[in-house]
C-alpha cells in the first residue's frame, strides 16, 4: 500500500516537471559519459533526475549563481550510478552544497589530549557521512568528459560506500554477489596499484594515485574509471571491473563501444 502510494506519488511529480524536452537534449549532449545509454535507459535516468531534483536540495555557496542547466548536469552525473540501484540508495541526507570553485573546508577534531586541531586543505568535493554532498562548480562542470575522472561519480560513490557505515570501499553488496570475491578483487586490486603508485614511472595510465591512499578512495576513484574509462579498467583490473558491473548492475564498456 505504502509503496504503492510512493509510486504513485514519484509519477505525479515526474509529470509535473517543467523542464522541456529540449532542456533535457541539451543536458545529455553536454555529457559524453552519457553516450551509448538505450531510449528505455536515458527515461529512466532522466526520471530519477528529476525526483533527485525534487528530493534533493541544491545550495549554493560564496555567491555562485546556479541555474536548471547546471542542476540538471550534476543531477544526471549523480544519478548515473544508481541508475539500476533507485533513488532510495541515496536516502538519509538532502543537501547538495556547491562552491564556484575548489573550496577550503576546515576540520577541526580533538585528539586525546584535548586539543583541537584545525585542518585546512584545498579540496574540489567532500562527503559527509549522513550530512551534505559538496562539489565545487568548476570540477563538476568539466566532469563527464570520458577523462577518467569525474568529481560527481567520486563524490557520489562515497555516499554509496556510506550506506552502510563510514566509507571504507565496502558498500552493501547485493544478495546475488559474493562478499569474499569483491573483498579479493578490491584488495589484489588495492595492494596492486598501491605498489605501482610508488615509483611514477610504474604508475598507470593517468590512474589517479589518490586511489591509494585508502580502500575508500580506492571505491570512488576506480567507480570514476568505471564510468568513464571502462576498457582501461578491464584491462588492468577485470576482477575489479565485473565487481563493479554486479554492483551498479550496468556495463559500460559494451555502452560505449556500442557507438
Ligand atoms: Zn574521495
């Protein structure tokens, strides 16, 4: 009955949208890690952006000006990885806070002794575990450009991580996969890749070393390649790369080469 009532009220705010048809053309255009995606899956997406869009609350910070456009962009990256998950993967938390540029988030913690201790650190996005999803406008913007690297998926990727506790690479994993297998494809993966990022000459491709700074980073970054960089992904790390695949349920490397 419940579920019933959500659906029916999930249809009546996806057909009392505004934005048109063209908005919505434009929107996918400006995004390649979009392209490949089928009719019934590019519906499908741009409903879950607009009940995104209506579940979510879009702040901006130090002045930025934010329009549909720019919305609607980070609304489709966002809602790319839970395309085949549904919107309740993204429940227990509604602020989208964005920043024109990188930010300066500053940290304050209380170590054993009492002190606080601040930390400053130019970042392009954070996520809060239960708390807001921050982005800075510029590296969102340029994101979905099939570079490898995408600050939206990052971000997002950590909220799913988050799901079930604090981020530490390991999201829920659906009833059809095996935990022992992610566990060994993500730490071969992980102690792999770690090792390369020791000498610059060994590193790969222009894999981002932050991945090996821990198993949660390593989630995010290798979900941004995922998306973005697939046939690099597999080629590398195919264990990874069919463990993602059964979790977001999509592959995007037969996507894209299907164009
Ligand atoms: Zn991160």
């Amino acid at each position: 009955m419940l579920k019933a009532f959500q659906q029916w009220r999930r249809r009546r705010i996806i057909k009392r949208s505004t934005i048109t048809s063209e908005q919505w053309s434009q929107a996918f255009a400006a995004l390649p890690l979009l392209t490949g995606l089928t009719d019934k899956d590019k519906q499908r997406l741009q409903e879950l952006a607009i009940l995104f869009m209506h579940y979510k609350s879009f702040e901006p910070a130090q002045g930025l000006v934010l329009n549909q456009a720019m919305i609607m962009h980070i609304a489709l990256q966002a809602c790319l990885p839970i395309l085949h998950l549904g919107l309740q993967a993204y429940d227990g938390w509604v602020s989208i806070i964005i920043y024109p540029q990188g930010f300066l988030p500053q940290h304050s913690y209380m170590d054993e002794a009492g002190v606080m201790h601040e930390e400053q650190d130019h970042l392009a996005g954070e996520a809060w575990l239960r708390g807001p999803v921050i982005l800075g406008w510029e590296d969102a913007r340029q994101a979905g450009e099939l570079d490898g690297h995408n600050l939206v998926v990052h971000e997002f990727a950590h909220k799913l991580d988050m799901q079930n506790g604090v981020a530490n690479g390991y999201p829920p994993l659906h009833t059809e996969m095996d935990r022992e297998t992610w566990v060994a494809a993500f730490s071969q993966a992980f102690a792999h890749f770690s090792e390369r990022c020791q000498s610059p000459s060994q590193t790969i491709d222009d894999l981002d070393c932050y991945a090996a700074t821990s198993p949660a980073e390593f989630f995010a970054v290798f979900s941004e390649v995922f998306f973005e960089r697939p046939a690099l992904l597999k080629q590398y790390y195919p264990d990874v790369y069919l463990q993602l695949s059964l979790y977001y349920r999509q592959d995007p490397l037969s996507r894209l080469n299907r164009v």
